[in-house]
C-alpha cells in the first residue's frame, strides 16, 4: 500500500493504517511502542507525532509513506 500524506490529515493518516490493518489501538499501539491513550489522541489529532513514528509503520506494516513538497 502507498500513502501520500499530504491527502490526509495526520490523524487520519494513522487511523487509516491502524484500520487498513485490522488492529484495535490497543493492538496497534503495542506492536507501535506507544500506549493506547497516545494512539487516541493521535488519532484525534490532539498530539502530533514524530517523522520516525512514520518511518516505523513504514518497517512494521511494509507501506510506503510519500512525503511531497506542497506547491
């Protein structure tokens, strides 16, 4: 699968991977290293998460995330 980031939001992006691969956020976030509270407010887009989060669903879940230059 590629994601392009730039068509989501970047709560949405992580919702749409934890979803697309048919885990819980509890499930998600401990194969993620994270807690369940974080994968929420990630979701909700209430934190912001660091570029290598998405570097690790990239290794984790073998997706290609596309980073572009806005115009």
């Amino acid at each position: 699968m590629k994601i392009n980031i730039k068509d989501y939001s970047r709560g949405e992006i992580i919702k749409f991977i934890r979803q697309w691969t048919g885990l819980t956020q509890e499930e998600f976030a401990k194969i993620m290293g994270k807690s369940k509270r974080t994968i929420e407010q990630y979701e909700a887009g209430n934190i912001n998460y660091k570029v290598d989060f998405l570097y690790k669903l990239n290794k984790v879940f073998n997706i290609d995330i596309i980073f572009e230059k806005k115009h």
